[in-house]
C-alpha cells in the first residue's frame, strides 16, 4: 500500500481548511499543507482571527499549526512535496456561455490539474474534494493522460466532503460516512487504500465507502439535491398551512416521526441557501438536460423555484402587513449569514429578502454578529441585486453593529438568520423604542415560544408556517401587485 507522509491542499476556503486541519490533528505523523493563491487568506489561517468562523476550528488550528499543518501561497513546493494532492477550489455556476445559470464552472479545477501536471514527478494521488459535476475526474485524468511524462504516475480520486457549515469540526470529526470513489484497477485500489488508511486514524472502517469515481461524484450532487428537496417541500407546506390553519411545525413533528421519512430538514423557513444546495442542484438540472432526461431536469428545478417562491412570499407579505408600503419605512433586518454559526452569506435568503425590500424603497438596518459590513455590502451590491442602480445600497442600507440600534425607530424586524442571541433579546425594550405598530416577522421559527409575550408587548407578529391571531387587530392590505409571486426567480450570479 502507498504510504502518505506528505498531504497538500489546494484552496483554503470553507471545505480545504476545516478538512485538513482536522486531518491534521488526527494524523500528527502526516504533514499539511493548505496552500491558496490568496495572500490575505493565507495570512488569515496564520494569524488569531482566522478567515471563516466555524466553532471549534480555532481550537484545531492552534494544536497542530507549525507543527504539522502548515498554510502557504508556495503551491508549487507544496504540491512537489505532497504524496497526495487535494483540489478543493470554488466551482461557481456559470455566468455565461452554454450552460449559464446551472452547469458549473470547472476553470479552477482545471488550472490546478494543469499545475499539478507541470509540477509533478513520480507517483501522486490526486483528490478532487470540490463539489463536480459527474465524470469531472475524468477530465483532470485527460489533462494528466496529455500531460504525462516517463517519470510521472497519477490517479484520480473522488473524496466528496459532506460537513455543513456550523457544524464542520464534528461533521469531520464524527461523519456519517466516508466516501472514495476511484478507478477499479489495481493502481486505482490501492489509491483508494492509501486514502482509506488516513481516515481510518478517527473514522470506523464501516462507514468508509469506496465505489467507482462517478458513483462517488453522483452521490455528492444528488445528496444536497434530496436535502434541498425536503426543504422545498416543507417550504410548500407552509403556505398552505398559512391559509388554512395549521401550524407548519405541529405537521413537521407529526410527518417527521414517521421513521421512514425522519425529522431533519423538515424546518419550514425563509428558504436554503449556502454554496452547495443551489448550485448542485441546479448542475443536476443541467446534467439531466445534457443527457436528455427533460422531465428528471424539469423535477429538480421545481426544488429551486420553492425556494425562490418562498422569499417572494416571505417578503410580500411584509409589505402587505406594512400597508402595502415600506417606502422611506426602516426596517431591522436581523442575521444574513445563511444560516446560524457561520459567516457565510452565498445565496443567503437575506440577500433577497434585502432586494425585494429595496426595490420597494425600504431603508434597511443590517445586523449579523459574525458577517463583516464589506461583505453585506459586496452582496447588495452586484447588479443582479441592485439592478440598474448601483448607489442605492448606499442610500437604503446601513450596517448596524449592535441588534437594540438596528431596532431603534423602526418599523419591523424581520429575523433572517437563527442566530440563537436573537431569542435572548429584551424585545420590551426594543419595542418601547420601535414605531408603532411594531412588527416581527420570523423568518426562522425560532421565537415559537415568545409569540404570546411578544404580543402583549404590543408586537404584531408574523411568522412562517402560522396564521396567528392578533391580540391589537390590523387590517392588511392583500393587495400586493409590487412583488409579483408569479415573477420569474432572480438568479444571483457569481462574479
């Protein structure tokens, strides 16, 4: 069997970095090193303030770097050294050309294959641990194949990671499973063994997979498509719920307990967002189209108009609420992270709910605890969210550093993220200083337990999934022409 003794990372964003620090702590015999063409990012992972928040991270970091983990912007030495080469680099969605919109971009995984091919001598196991569409590695084995010299010897392997953020540094630490996909010749087994023996310092032999390359590939894209599905569908559950009664969360309790369909992923909410659910989903639709599958395309682009359709609804409804207008009315938008315990904002459902509120003239407040002001800027910012006016975010947006000055004078608070400081607010106080009516929308279910004290402070409240009744009446206004429901969804491109 091949023995690793040197690992090198290419790309050190939000799977390169938690991945082989972990790796690294487990395996102190092994030397990491996480290199990106990123100096910032680089001096980030070598300073105290670390470039992702992610809890438990800081901890990992601190016990191996310098000693056996190490971070560079030498990728050249680093992928010589290495017996193993992850390529763990962004694979955005196209912004143009055939395929905009859905097929993924594959230009950074094919410069790191290029470089590797350049680089290289003797024997190397290279990973692809990006998320790809299928029969991407047989694309980096054409480079190499192109590439290759007397002196040199690839294999190719699929390593799919399936941490979610919030959630990373146990994720790794205790998965579910371990998959490796690779070649079914005798070189491809014992690469596949090689990077088998790594993992199985921590992680039981029985929940390392191995199959074939594109079985691993395959099962990446259509693991986040059936967690996006019951997010969708759970969304969809919620409208109805909304017109006839129920209450979202007493029908997901009650669907969830049946064990073949389980309770996770079943929190109705303002929608999904992250850099997985939406882009593999949408490769899967593009994938479907390629291979001429039409209605398997049509079946899983459903999943993504429910999620656009939920933050239409959700932000329609605070206008209906607000008497058809939010013009000039300051709202406190609260969390835009995509989800709570992280910093990561790609395709947050707070970008959208952001632009539909501008679109109506709102003057918004931004709160996140652990989202930087240039980030949330950078997001409102791209013509696709600000359309044809690009000093509007600069008119319309300010950035608050504490949640009671976002608050103040408005008049709503929409709860965006599930940061759980956000159930521990003194919502007396904030409504004292809130113009009245005072609205909450919940955005995330996660005041369930105050909506009775909240609305004897005097808060009209509105949530996802529920049809309260108000204690102080108000008449809302259902006719919302502004944000059309029917509208096609606006795609967020990345730059």
């Amino acid at each position: 069997m091949v023995q690793i003794k040197r690992i090198c990372c290419i790309g050190a964003g939000y799977v390169g970095g938690p991945t082989c620090s972990v790796i690294a702590q487990m395996c102190p015999e092994i030397t990491v090193t996480v290199v990106d063409v990123n100096e910032d990012r680089i001096k980030a992972w070598n300073s105290d303030s670390l470039p992702i928040f992610e809890p438990g991270l800081q901890e990992v970091v601190e016990s191996c770097r310098g000693v056996n983990l190490f971070f560079s912007t030498d990728v050249d030495d680093a992928i010589k050294e290495a017996d193993l080469v992850f390529i763990s680099v962004n694979t955005p969605t196209k912004t143009f050309g055939i395929g905009k919109g859905r097929a993924a971009d594959l230009k950074y995984i094919e410069a790191c294959a290029r470089r590797i091919a350049d680089v290289s001598s003797g024997c190397k196991i290279v990973v692809e641990k990006s998320t790809v569409p299928v029969r991407a590695a047989e694309s980096i084995r054409r480079i190499f194949n192109a590439n290759t010299r007397s002196s040199l010897n690839f294999q190719v392997l699929s390593n799919p990671e399936f941490l979610a953020e919030g959630t990373a540094i146990s994720d790794l630490k205790d998965p579910d499973r371990v998959l490796i996909g690779g070649d079914e010749t005798p070189e491809g087994q014992r690469a596949i063994e090689a990077l088998r023996s790594i993992y199985e310092h921590w992680v039981p032999k029985t929940k390392i997979i191995t199959t074939n390359t594109w079985s691993s590939e395959l099962s990446k894209l259509a693991a986040n498509a059936f967690l996006a599905q019951r997010i969708s569908s759970i969304n969809s559950i919620s409208a109805l719920c909304e017109v006839t009664g129920a209450d979202v969360e007493e029908v997901a309790h009650a669907i969830g307990t049946d064990k073949r369909i389980g309770s996770n992923f079943l929190k109705a909410s303002v929608g999904f967002g992250g850099s997985c659910f939406q882009k593999d989903v949408l490769n899967l639709v593009y994938l479907c189209e390629a291979l001429n599958l039409p209605e398997v395309a049509r079946y899983w682009q459903q999943v993504i108009e429910i999620n656009d359709y939920q933050r239409r609804r959700f932000s329609s409804r605070i206008i209906g609420c607000l008497f058809n207008t939010v013009t000039d009315k300051k709202i406190a938008l609260l969390g835009f992270a995509f989800k709570k315990n992280t910093g990561d904002t790609r395709e947050s459902s707070s970008i959208y709910i952001s632009k539909y509120l501008m679109d109506e003239g709102a003057r918004l407040h931004v709160y996140d605890p652990k989202v930087k002001k240039e980030q949330i800027i950078q997001d409102l910012s791209h013509p696709t969210i600000s359309e044809d006016d690009p000093d509007r975010v600069s008119r319309l947006v300010t950035i608050s550093t504490d949640p009671y000055e976002a608050c103040e004078n408005a008049h709503a608070i929409v709860i965006c993220t599930e940061w759980d400081m956000f159930k521990e607010l003194d919502y007396e106080r904030i409504c004292k200083a809130m113009l009245k009516p005072a609205f909450i929308f919940d955005g995330r279910r996660i005041l369930d337990s105050l909506y009775d004290k909240l609305q004897n402070m005097g808060f009209q409240v509105e949530t996802i999934g529920k049809r309260i009744s108000q204690k102080i009446p108000f008449t809302v206004n259902n006719d919302i022409a502004k944000v059309d429901l029917q509208a096609p969804p606006t795609k967020k491109s990345k730059s």
